[in-house]
C-alpha cells in the first residue's frame, strides 16, 4: 500500500529516525527510566485511537506504527 503524506511530516520522521538513531547507538535503551517512559509513550498514543492496551505487553511502536495509518490518504 502506499501514502500520501506532505512533505513536512517526510522531513519530520526523517529527521525522528536520524535522532533515535543516535539515542540508540548512544545505548538510551539501557537508561533506567527508558522502559517506562516508553510504556507510558504507547499507551498515551494507543488511547489517541481508542485502543487499551493494558492488557497487551507485546503491544510495541509497530502496533503504534499502524494505528497512526489512520491519519494518512491511501492511494
């Protein structure tokens, strides 16, 4: 499937991904209040669509990933 985004949200994930990268290879993931801050992150924007995910641990930022294609034109 492909999206139609503009190319302000481009340049914005783009520029997200340049800056998790860094984080990652900086080792944010081994940060102490990184698991939680994460979990706190999904849960917030699962609600954003009407989706608890209390009771789904495996729930991770691909779930979240497709939930947000709701906010994008298919074409």
């Amino acid at each position: 499937m492909n999206y139609i985004i503009s190319k302000e949200r481009l340049l914005e994930l783009l520029k997200a991904e340049s800056i998790l990268n860094v984080l990652e290879g900086d080792g944010v993931d081994n940060w102490t209040w990184y698991m939680k801050g994460r979990r706190q992150y999904l849960k917030e924007g699962a609600e954003t669509y009407g989706v608890n995910i209390d009771d789904n641990e495996d729930f991770d930022f691909e779930d979240l990933a497709e939930l947000a294609l709701q906010d994008f034109e298919e074409f």
